[in-house]
C-alpha cells in the first residue's frame, strides 16, 4: 500500500462525505431514533457505495461506468423516488415510546438502503474518475496507487460517519418523545425536498 495515495484517498472520503446532504440527514434521524450504531451503519452504506464507484473509476472499468452513465435517468428518477418515499415516511413516522434494539434485519435494512440511494447517483463515477486522473491515474491504471486510494476514500468517509453518530448518540439521552416528533418532521421534510430537487435536476 502506499501511505501517501492512502492518506489523499481518507482526506478526500471524509471532505466528500462531511457536507450536510440526504445521507446526513438520515444518519442523524435513525441515529436519534434507534441508537448510534444504526446511525453508523446508514453512513457505512454510503461509503461502500463510494468505494465501489472508485473502483469502478480508479481500475479503468470503462464498460461499467459507461453503462451507468448511460442509464442515469432512470437511476435519477429511482433515486428521487426513493428519497421522496423516504421523506413521508419520516415526516409521518411516530415517535417510539421506548427505545428498540436494533436486529440483524433492520441493520441490513438501513445499510442497504443507503447503499443504493448513494449508487443512484452514477454521476460520483465521474468526480472519482476526475479525482484519480488528478493523481496520476487517468491514463494508465496503477493497480496498487489506484487501490491505495480507494480504501483511503471507504475508511475517510467511513470515520466521518463514526464522528457523526457518535456526536449526535451523546445527545440522544436528552430527545424525548416530543423531540422526536419534531426531529420526524423536519427531516422528511427535508429528504423528501431532497428527493424533489433530484427529479427535477434529472429531468430539466
């Protein structure tokens, strides 16, 4: 591995996922309501979805992100679909009486739920491939630089989430059943404006 393409890859994964957007959003709503390992693991599904669109970037795999590239209407219209379904659920969910453990369904649920939001967006292929060509990687694939990178980007962003869930699980305590109300509503209705505004760009 080497520790200077690592190390541009983490710097890059955490500042690609520390802006407050849709995923955010989401980590910080399941982190209020079912506990910071919840939280973590719904940041954890867009890291992973990161990773694998730098693969797909950073290893020269042309004829996979030609494809996605090519079907990023649909995928938009998904995306925005999905974020608007996410948005009214949220905004009329009720506030738990007591606080649940989480099982093994609900963690997959809430990690793949996040992993193919953040894949509904194909164009991340392209700022990759853009980030790897500024490396040195655009024109020919250096596996191991290429790989270095990608892990740095998984293991950044996935610290972000970290940071995040845990911050917001040390207040978690002090949200009570009336907070939890309001926090409903204000995130559905923020993923579902979030969910809007992607139809309207993939369609405009």
């Amino acid at each position: 591995m080497e520790p200077g393409f690592f190390l541009k890859g983490a710097a890059i994964g955490f500042s690609i996922a520390a802006p407050v957007g849709p995923i955010g959003v989401l980590c910080i709503r399941r982190t209020v309501r079912d506990g910071p390992w919840i939280g973590f693991l719904t940041g954890l599904g867009a890291a992973t979805a990161d990773a694998a669109y730098g693969c797909v970037a950073g290893f020269g795999l042309t004829a996979i992100s030609g494809f996605l590239v090519r079907q990023q209407l649909w995928l938009g219209l998904v995306g925005g679909v999905f974020l608007c379904f996410l948005g009214v659920r949220a905004f009329f969910s009720r506030a738990p009486e007591r606080a649940s453990e989480a099982g093994a369904e609900q963690a997959l649920a809430v990690y793949g739920t996040t992993l193919l939001l953040t894949l509904s967006n194909p164009s991340t292929i392209l700022s990759f491939a853009a980030v790897f060509a500024g490396f040195g990687l655009g024109l020919s694939v250096n596996y191991g630089s290429a790989g270095a990178l990608v892990l740095g980007v998984f293991l950044g962003s996935a610290l972000w989430w970290l940071f995040l869930s845990g911050c917001v699980g040390l207040l978690r305590s002090r949200v009570d059943a009336k907070w939890m109300e309001a926090v409903n509503r204000a995130s559905g209705a923020v993923l579902f404006s979030f969910g809007v505004y992607a139809l309207y760009r993939t369609l405009a």
